[in-house]
C-alpha cells in the first residue's frame, strides 16, 4: 500500500458514511443465518465505522470486535455505539492480528476491505484470519473481480491525484457519474454509496483474486448495494482442523 493508504488517510475520509442498514442486513441475511451468529465471537476486519459489527450484534452476536486502520474511523464507531457492550473497536493493521490468540473467533468477516492490499500481501491476511479462527469456524471474504479497461483507467487517474483534489473532485461531482457507474456494477446505488464506496475506493484498489483458494470454498455473491456476482468474488471458508485452504 502507499503511505496514505498504509496510514489510513484515504478511509479517514469515509468517517461520515452511514451505510443502509437495510442494504448491510441483506447481505450478512444471506451468508449467516442469526442461529449462525447467535452468541458467536466475531471479528469485523476492516470495520470502518462499525455498520456490520452492528447487524452482527443486531443479529445475535455475543460479541463483536471491529478493527480498522484508519483511528478516525475507529473513533467514529466507538462514538456510535458506545452503549453497546457487545461491540469494541480498535485502531490496527489486519496484516498483524498478533494482539488475538489462536482461534480467538467463531467467524471472521472481510467486506470492503482486503482488495486494498498488495497482492503479495493477502495471503499473509487470510492465514491470520484462519489463525484466529476456531476450526470449523467461518472466515467470509469478499475480493474484486478483474475490471475492463474503463474502471482500470479510472483507478489510474484516481491514484494519480493528490488526495485532498480527488476527494474535493468527487464530494462536489459524483452525482454526474451516477447513471454511469449505475450501468458499469448493474445495480441500485445511492449518492452517498457512489461517493465513498466506488469512486474513494478506487484509491490504492487491486483487482482479482491473487491467491489459490480451494473452489469449494467460492459462494454466490448477494446482490445488494455493496456488492453483487457481476463485479465481486466472495468466499465462505469453514476453516479446516489443519487450516489450510488450498
């Protein structure tokens, strides 16, 4: 990652996104059932503001434990749900989860977020989320599939410009791109969603799935606001005794 990604700079600006609870439920409704969840230790890797750990709570969660990278998201989570004891967030890299013992958790759930590491990097990630992990315990990861030439150029000017100008250029413009990027993922999305889930993200964002991963392990992606078949990969590991996954 560049140092503004490595530091968290680039989410520090995605602090105020809210993400439709509605959109946030349907997604984990169809990769977890609440008896799935129901008094389940959770890790939200890449947490953000806290929009999963809260339908993980909501659905039943014992607990749910957000880390992410940028503090100031972290901060806006802990301010969020401050009430809730059933959720505790904290400031750190999902390359380095040494702070949690072996098979601290139930499940581990990665949406929005590993597709922002160096390729050579996500195996390092997944072998610590089936560290953590209990066996038979569930690891749910979301990558972004390969894109055409439109979306690879734009990711290109993106990571070209200073980020200050870029997020200016798209706070005051994305609503221009909407029908666009409307026709680009096939799905319903929402000003705020294009704002900072597609155009921000396109700072520092890899493509593809660069690791072997077992097909058995390859589920159907939801289709929803963050997501769909059409431009995302998603597995769903139950996390073999000797926790390998190729």
């Amino acid at each position: 990652m560049s140092e503004k990604l490595d530091s968290g700079k680039v989410f520090d600006y995605s602090k105020k996104y809210l993400q439709n609870p509605k959109e946030v439920k349907k997604l984990l409704d169809f990769y977890f059932s609440d008896k799935d969840v129901k008094n389940k230790i959770i890790l939200d890797a890449g947490c953000r503001v806290g929009d999963y750990s809260k339908i993980l709570v909501d659905k039943g969660a014992g607990k749910v434990i957000g880390i992410d990278l940028s503090k100031e998201c972290v901060d806006a989570a802990k301010n969020r749900y401050k009430d809730i004891k059933k959720m505790e967030f904290i400031q750190g890299d999902i390359r380095n989860l040494r702070r949690f013992k072996d098979s601290s958790f139930d499940a581990v759930i990665c949406v929005g977020t590993i597709f922002y590491l160096p390729p050579k990097e996500v195996r390092v990630v997944i072998n610590e989320f089936l560290r953590v992990t209990k066996p038979n315990g569930t690891v749910l990861v979301l990558f972004q599939k390969e894109k055409g030439k439109i979306v690879k150029m734009a990711r290109f000017i993106a990571n070209k410009m200073p980020l200050k100008l870029y997020f200016l250029l798209i706070d005051k413009f994305a609503f221009l791109m909407k029908p666009a990027v409307k026709t680009l993922v096939g799905r319903n999305i929402s000003t705020e969603y294009l704002k900072y889930d597609v155009l921000l993200s396109l700072k520092g964002i890899n493509f593809g799935v660069p690791i072997k991963i077992n097909k058995k392990f390859r589920v159907k992606t939801v289709k929803c606001e963050q997501c769909s078949e059409e431009t995302t990969a998603t597995y769903k590991i139950k996390v073999p005794k000797d926790k390998k996954i190729d």
